[in-house]
C-alpha cells in the first residue's frame, strides 16, 4: 500500500508484516533478512510495532503528520522513519 498525497510528491510505501516464528532458525532468518533491509535504505524506513496501530487511518495520520513536520523542519527526533514511530 502507498501513502500518497497532493502535498508531497513522493511516495511513502507502507508494507504490513507478522512474524510468526517460534523457530530459533526462523527467527535468525528474519533478524538477517531485516539487517539487509537496513543495510540498503538506511533511515529511509520505519518499523511499527503493528498490534500498536488501531488502524490504517491512525498510521496515515502519523505518516502525513511526520511529512508535515519534516517539510516545515520541526521534527522531534532525528530522522523521519523515528518521527512516524512517534
């Protein structure tokens, strides 16, 4: 799914997980998966805890809100992935 709005020109992309791994091999898997994630976007990204998110609505709203607050230079953490996350 793609956050997409009139005001900014880029696109946010949202991708939605769950882990269900109770496996050790699976979970390491998924740690080493996620580490090459990082390694190639950097702070390009966030990770939300999902049970936390009510609804797609509610993580729009953080995402318009971090881009407001990255265009008009007020974040309040250090990149735009933490500014979505809090």
């Amino acid at each position: 799914m793609d956050f997409i709005s009139e005001s900014f020109p880029n696109r946010v992309h949202i991708a939605l997980f769950k882990f269900n791994t109770t496996s050790d091999e699976a979970l390491t898997q998924t740690k080493s998966k996620l580490a090459e994630f990082v390694k190639q976007h950097q702070s390009a990204f966030s990770i939300v805890n999902a049970e936390v998110i009510a609804s797609l609505m509610h993580l729009n709203i953080g995402v318009a809100r971090a881009l407001v607050n990255k265009r008009d230079n007020q974040l309040k953490t250090q990149t735009l992935g933490n500014e979505i996350v809090y």
